[in-house]
C-alpha cells in the first residue's frame, strides 16, 4: 500500500508498473530472498516494454522493496521496503549523540506500550519465540560475541506480538538509526540488558501487561541515562 | 545524514556521487523549491560524468530529496526527504480502518506526550506560530473549507516545538497516512477539534505541560473511538 496514493486511476504508466510489479510478489506470495520470474517474462505479464519495466524496477530497488544481483537476477529484498532513511533527517543537523537522545526519547514513549500490548495480546507461540529470542541475545552476550541484530530482533517480536502493525514497522526504524551507539556502548549496559529483557520477556509470558511495561520502561531509561551523561560529559569537556 | 550508512571510506562512486549531491544542497542552503545547478556545473563540481550524475539524481529523486521538472531543471523537493512510504507498508495486509486504528495507536501515545514537551520547551515565537496555526485550522473549519493538511501542521508545530527532532519528523508521517480517513470524517468531529486545539494551544502558551498532554490525549481518544465504532459497525454490518 503506498500509503501517499490518492485514489485517481490516470496514473502514468511508469507508476502502474511499479503497481504492477508490486501485485505480481504479492500474489505470488514472493518473500524476502525469493527470485522474481526473468526481464522478458516480467515486461510481457505487464504488457510493458523493457526499458520501462527497467525504470520501475529501479524505482523498487531505491525504495529496498527489491534487490538486484548482477547475473543473477532480481530478488524481494529483506529490508522489506523500509527505505534508507525513513524518518528524512538527511537534513538535520544534530550530532550522533542528540539523535540518539532524540531517537531514545521517542522509544520511551512507545515501547513500555507495546510490551503492555504483548502481554496482553501475544499468542502462545509468540510467548515462546519472544523467551527463545531473550536467550539468543543473553548467549550473545555472555559469549561477548555481537548481539545488536538479535537486540533488535527482540523488540521486533514485541511489536509484533502487540498487534499494532505500524509498531511493528516503527520499532526496527527506530533501533537501525541508534545501531551506531548501541555498538560503542556494548559492554556498559549488556549486563542490564540481560536482566531487564529477561523481566520483560517473563512478564509477557505471565501476560502481566503492567510488569511488562514497567521493565520495558526501565530497560530504556537506563539506556538514555547511559547517552545522557555521554552528552553532558562532553559538553563539560568541551567548557574546560 | 544516512542514518543506515557505516562509515567505510570505500563507498562506490555512485554513492559518493548521491553524497556530493546532498553536500551542495546542504552547502548552499538551498531549501525546498530551490534551482539545484545545471547539470553540466553539477559534473563538474562532483568530478563525475554525466551519467553517472544522472543516475545519482535519480536516486535523490526517488527519495523525494529532488524533483526534476522537465524544462525548468533540478529542484529541492518540498518533500524534505521524507520517503514515499517511510513505514514499509506496501506489504501489510489490512483494512484502511485497521492501518488508521493502528496509527491511532501511536500517536495515542506519542502527541500527548509532545504536547507535554512543547509546553516546556516551546519558545515565546513558536507559542505565537502555535496558536496563529490554531486559529487558521478554525477558521478553515468554520467556513467548512478543507483543513486537513493545516491540521497536520498544528501538529507538526508541537512537535517541533517539543524540541525532539525524531518526533518532528514522525508526526507527519503518522499523520499523512491517516489523511483518507480525516477526509471521510470531517464533519463528525471538526467541532470538537476546533475545541481541543484550543486547549492544546493555551495551555502551550501557559506552559502548562499537563494541561497540554491530557489536552492532546482527549483530542486523540475521539479520534480513536470514532475510527473504532467505524470498525465495530463494519464487523456488525458484515455479521448480519
């Protein structure tokens, strides 16, 4: 759904193929990885000649709907169409540390609710995938091995099980543009995280919404402590 | 900033080509609706050949941060970047009802919370903009003009007024996404936003933080309630 579209049906024909293409991995249940059928097949499906299926395939690669892979063919891509820069702060101009601040804030709000909304909505399959998903992660990091993808694959699976779509889609968004400083901050905060993912994952398991939400809350604010004292220190720094 | 970018200095020239692009419009403060160079000087500047800027053009193009006007040459969009369709949507399967409840949602628990902010952090000038922005969206509204995308700007206002770059960027887009429905409702509830904006606005000006999240959360509650009963009375319908 390009949620921009207006209903008009005069649309050029480059954005009807892109339409088109979109129809064609949708209603053959294509999923990230999978290969789409050949130039040739695609531009007579849609009744189109290459140079335009060419640009529209183009457009879906820009947009991370698709991936191109010389030789080989055309795939869905696993971004699954979550675009480069989905929140447009190509033109902010902040430092790392205030956008993570920014960014944390922001999670603040949202993710003590959606572990609410787990606890209460998730079914028993999600419980078990969200406690196998905490371990992951608590593996990672008792091996010190990097554990920042399967961090965020956790919360990802909180959203999902909350049932709000557009959390699910948010959350990753939200955890890809902080990804730089949780790096940097691997060792200060892993200890905690472990505890905290673990209360978080019992209580939605419990289907204890509000113990959910207040370990997710505290999860995060420790976190943002963490940033926060980063940014005073080196304003601080910066004074002497 | 691409906030998905790694800091690898071996980027292929395609993509240093899209960077350089994004340093003279960064640069030269050029803002939406200004005339990028032509393409010959572009070339020139970038060290690259006309094909390849092309190409690098296009990209920005497709991530609505230029628009090509044939004839008239390459201009900033008024897009500001933000992507066509930020939340990776295209491949969620609900009803217009279920996406507009699940933004609700969210919001549900972001602008409240903004509310609160702009009121603590609001300066004396954007108090102003705040409530001139109030007043234009009732006067829409009393003439039974279109208000919607005014609307959107009262909130975007707050939340940039809240200091929170993040949140600044994400109202719109939790906001675009619901414009169909704003559209089919808006005689049901333009009352009562005329009364909550309101609210909202003076209690912004009187920095009163709690008065400006309870104010923004009712606003959204009868929002949220209205899309609801539209669900509920489908269910019912398609029951009997």
């Amino acid at each position: 759904m390009n949620i921009y579209a207006d209903d008009k049906n005069n649309k050029p024909l480059a954005e009807k193929t892109v339409e088109g293409l979109i129809g064609i991995i949708k209603g053959n249940g294509l999923k990230p990885g999978d290969r789409l059928p050949n130039e040739f097949d695609l531009a007579k499906m849609l009744n189109v000649g290459r140079s335009t299926l060419r640009e529209a395939v183009k457009s879906l690669v820009s947009r991370n709907i698709l991936v191109t892979q010389r030789g080989a063919g055309t795939f869905v891509s696993s971004l699954n169409g979550i675009p480069t820069d989905p929140l447009g702060l190509t033109f902010i101009e902040r430092s790392d540390d205030e956008i993570a601040l920014a960014f944390n804030e922001v999670r603040q709000v949202l993710e003590p609710e959606i572990a609410g909304l787990a606890a209460l909505n998730a079914t028993n399959k999600q419980k078990e995938e969200i406690m196998r998903q905490c371990e992951l992660v608590e593996g990672l990091i008792k091996r010190r091995a990097p554990y920042y993808s399967e961090d965020m694959e956790f919360h990802r699976l909180l959203a999902q099980a909350s049932g709000n779509v557009v959390m699910m889609q948010l959350v990753p968004i939200l955890h890809h543009a902080i990804g730089k400083n949780i790096d940097r901050t691997n060792n200060e905060l892993a200890g905690e995280t472990v505890i905290w993912h673990k209360n978080i994952a019992v209580a939605v398991q419990r289907s204890d919404a509000v113990g959910a939400r207040n370990a997710m809350f505290i999860h995060i604010e420790l976190n943002r402590r963490m940033i926060y004292e980063k940014i005073v220190a080196g304003k601080n720094a910066a004074a002497r």
